[in-house]
C-alpha cells in the first residue's frame, strides 16, 4: 500500500488527471444499479493520496496553493458526475429533432457544473490538510458542507449525494432516520477514506479504529432498527392501496389524441382488473404523473368514465397538468398537480408541485434565454408554474399522504412540518424520460430514503421506473420493475417507527460537522507546530 500510495502522490500531468477522473467514475459503481458500495473505499482512497501530491509552489499565492486541490477535486467531481448522470440525456432524444444539439450540455455541462462543488470541498479540505487521520477528518469537513451547499443553491440538485452509496439496502439505511442522508454521507466520507492511511502510516491506528467504530454503528443500528418490534395493530382494517404502473412509451405519451385517449384506457383497465389471488378489492388507486394526457376539468367525459368504473367508496389519485385561467388576454398558468377523485367522478383534493426542473419544466431567465431558442422538453406555452407550497391530501376516511412529484422526493428540504401530519409519502413520477439507464434505480433509492428518513410508508407510482410499496423502513414490501406492465396491491399499514423532528437530524448534521471540522483544526494546529 505504502508503495502504491507514493506513486499515486507523485503523478503528474495528463496521468494524474485521467487518475482523478477514474476515481470518481468508480465511485459511481455504489451507486444503483450495482450497489457496490466498496467501490467508494478506491474512489477516497485515491482522492487522498491525489490530494496530498496536490502541492502548489512555495511562491503561489493564497489561491494559488488551493488550485492543485480544487482542480483534482473538479476532475474527481467530474469523473463521478459524469459516470453518473449520462443518462440524462436520454430525455433530449425523446424529441431528438428539437432537443439533440443540447446533449453535451446534459452530459458533459452539468457534470461539470456540479464538480464545481466538489473542487471546492477538496479546496477547504486542502485549507485544514495534514498528515494523519486530520486530513481524513477534513475531507468529510469539506464534502460534508459542500453536498449541504449543493441541496439548495441554484434551485438545489442532491442527485446521488455520496451518502447513498452507502446505503444499498435497509440495513445500511437506518442512520439515515437519525441523521439524514447528509449526515451519513460526513460520515460515510470518513470511512471510505481512512484505507487512505494504510498507504502513508501516518494516524493508521486511531484513524482506521474511528473509521470501524463508524462502520459498526452504521451496521449494527440498522440490525437494531429492523429487528424493532413492530406496533401494536390499531384493530382498524388497512385501506388497500393499488399501484398502477401503465409502462407507457415517453413519445406515445405526447403524441395524437388517438393515443391520449388510448393511455387514458389503459390506466382504467388496470385499475378495474381483478386483485391477485382473491385479495381485497383497492380501496385506493394511484396513477403516476401526468398519467392524464388532456386538461382533466375540460373534459367532464372522463370523470363520468372515471366515475362509471368506480365504485362509489373508491378512491383514484393520479398525476395530472392542472391549467388555471388568469383572464383575459394573458396566458393560462399550467401545474404540474395531483387530484384526489372520488367514486362519483367528483375532484375533491389536489396539490401542485412546488419544486419545478430547470429546463424539463421551466427555463430560468426565460427573458434572456428565450431569445437565444432554449425552450422547455416539456411542450406548455411558458412550461410550468411552480406552486406557492404543498398542500397535504386528505381522504375521506381521513388518511393524510404527503405528495411529492418527481424529482421532489430527491430534496430532503422538501419535507415541510406538514408532514408530521401524513400516514404515508406519496411519489408520483414519470421515469419513461430516462430509458432503461441507471437514472429510474438511483432515483427509487433515493425515494426510499426519504421514506427512512420521516419514519413513513412511501407510496410510489411511475409510468414507468420502479413503483413500489415501501415500509417505513426502506423495505420493499411490493413493487413493478422498469418497463413492466401492471400494479401491486398493497395494505397501507402507516408509520411502523418512531418519528423524528427533520429538525432534529439538521441539529446531528451540524454536530457531525463540527466534530470532524474539530478533528481537521486541531490536527492541523499540531501539523503547523511540529513545522515549526
């Protein structure tokens, strides 16, 4: 190790880039589908190694002994972004004709857009850098406060935030309830790179035994957690959720209106079929978003269609584009939306989406971009608009889902107080943009952190990706794989652990923070010290 540790420190030039690239790329192999997460221990490991050859001149100044770090931090970023995020452009070639010429800018612009981030943590790490187990503390410090940064600024994208790659099934998913995937993910930077001090010596003991200590507590609250004895039944009769995933092809989707109206069919006549081996009739159904292709309140035909195939105590609940009329002369606003339906065709509850995509639903700076022919992939005079906040649906029998459209469930910040009031998440999504790519998989897991997370069941309905039932603990209790057609019914049994304030794990982030940022200073002062 201590050999191949010096040969990563010293290499230089075009070799010492395409190293730093690979090692983010391979971090990516944690992530979904693979779920290697030993993949992330190489990733860190050659990130540090890269960052203590990243020395500047003894004449550079102050941002120039930075560059060295931020640069192999950017290249590290890049390489990891890119390996997992490609997939994006698939959305682009739906419509290629109109949309092909901007994926570089998916595959390569955002990617390195977001290594920016990354630079910057490996920068800061660099600021606190010293040759022990500080310099491990430091580059959780830095990615820790970077991957904060990166949830919120410029509308936020935590997509594959390095937590998640240590989290590929339920077990390795509970820390996630006590601190958050950003708390897991300080954590999780510190012991993928404490391999690191096998190479160079330095706080091998203390570093590697802080680093076990972490990894057992990791592994050993997740047995805790799942072995829990589960509540005691309520002796109330679970509603029986059905979860329809209709599998339609994204270009279909935006097509004729011969074929609306067929994709309108087809949900319906998955939500009519017989329960699976005599089970329970659904008490609930839930279409994914946008399952409805035509503004549903101008169209009174398909409520009485919905009605008719309805039974009256039966709920739907489905993704549709809500329009609202702002008078006239101006253009209508159009919403991305969920309704609640009732068994009489009656809409009794709704919700917009609050959270928009850049670019998929909304162009930013649409004055000044709009001139120079960057529109919206999705086809709305002006796209979206973004709702003012979240509103909780509430059914008649007085069960509270939480909605989240999309990419929403990806942003932990999206978890307003409300939802210490829902029985369950509800996703609706349409993954049918991705193609079959690792993009519909790392968003389900990610779905299901979340779910961990608040302590809730999450109800999930794609047109196509992963729709599932998943427990309050991660678990899938039943699901339809990408592409499949079909539905899983599923008993909404509610909240099976105890609830934690988001509050709370904020609070353990900022704790953690502070530790490994303790850990960085003080090794760093001793650092200073024995220089001197």
């Amino acid at each position: 190790m201590e050999r191949l540790s010096g040969k990563v420190i010293l290499v230089w030039g075009f070799k010492r880039v395409l190293l730093a690239i690979l090692a983010g790329a391979i971090g990516v192999l944690a992530l979904p589908p693979f779920g290697f997460f030993a993949a992330m221990f190489v990733s860190f490991t050659l990130l540090v190694w890269l960052l203590d050859g990243s020395a500047a001149g003894p004449d550079s100044g102050f941002l120039g002994r930075l560059w060295p770090a931020f640069t192999t931090g950017w290249l590290f970023g890049f390489g990891y972004f890119v390996a997992g995020l490609w997939w994006l452009g698939h959305a682009l070639l739906i419509d290629a004709d109109q949309f092909a010429w901007a994926l570089p800018l998916a595959i390569l612009g955002l990617p390195a857009f977001l290594a920016i981030f990354y630079g910057v943590a490996a920068a800061l790490s660099r600021l606190l850098w010293s040759d022990g187990m500080g310099r491990i503390a430091a580059l959780a410090f830095g990615f820790g406060l970077l991957e904060w940064l990166r949830s919120f600024l410029f509308t936020g994208f935590p997509w594959n935030a390095i937590g998640y790659g240590a989290m590929p099934i339920p077990m390795m998913m509970q820390s996630a309830h006590v601190i958050g995937v950003l708390g897991v993910t300080v954590l999780a930077v510190f012991v993928f790179a404490a391999p690191a001090l096998l190479g160079t010596r330095q706080g091998r003991v203390p570093g590697i035994g802080l680093a076990v200590l972490i990894a057992a507590a990791h592994f050993g609250y997740g047995y805790y957690a799942l072995n829990l004895p589960p509540p005691p039944a309520s002796g109330k009769a679970a509603p029986v959720v059905r979860i329809v995933q209709p599998a339609i092809d994204q270009e279909a989707k935006i097509d004729t209106a011969a074929d609306r109206n067929a994709i309108f069919d087809k949900h319906l006549s998955l939500s009519v079929q017989p329960p699976a081996n005599g089970g329970k009739r659904p008490d609930i159904i839930v279409w994914p978003e946008t399952a409805i292709p035509f503004i549903l309140t101008d169209n009174q035909d398909a409520l009485a269609r919905i009605a008719d195939q309805l039974d009256d105590d039966q709920i739907l609940i489905t993704g549709a584009v809500r329009v609202e009329d702002m008078g006239p002369g101006v253009e209508p606003r159009y919403y991305n939306s969920v309704y609640v339906i009732d068994g009489r065709g009656q809409i009794i509850g709704a919700s917009d989406k609050t959270h928009l995509v850049p670019f998929g639903e909304y162009v930013p700076f649409e004055n000044i971009l709009g001139y120079l022919g960057i529109e919206n992939v999705v086809e709305l005079p002006g796209g979206f608009s973004a709702a003012a906040s979240r509103q909780l649906l509430t059914l008649p029998d007085g069960i509270k889902l939480y909605p989240l459209i999309c990419y929403e469930i990806i942003f932990p910040n999206e978890m307003t107080p409300e939802i210490r009031q829902a029985d369950a998440i509800l996703n609706v999504t349409n993954d049918a943009w991705f193609g079959d790519t690792p993009g519909p998989y790392q968003h389900f897991l990610q779905a299901r952190v979340r779910a961990v997370e608040q302590g809730l069941p999450l109800i999930r309905s794609a047109n196509t990706g992963v729709s599932a039932y998943v427990d309050a603990h991660g678990r899938l209790i039943s699901g339809i794989d990408f592409n499949e057609q079909g539905f899983v019914d599923a008993a909404l049994s509610g909240a099976t652990v105890s609830r934690i304030d988001d509050s709370v794990r904020k609070a353990y982030f900022w704790l953690i923070i502070g530790i490994v940022g303790m850990i960085a200073v003080i090794s760093r002062m001793g650092f200073i010290s024995r220089a001197n």
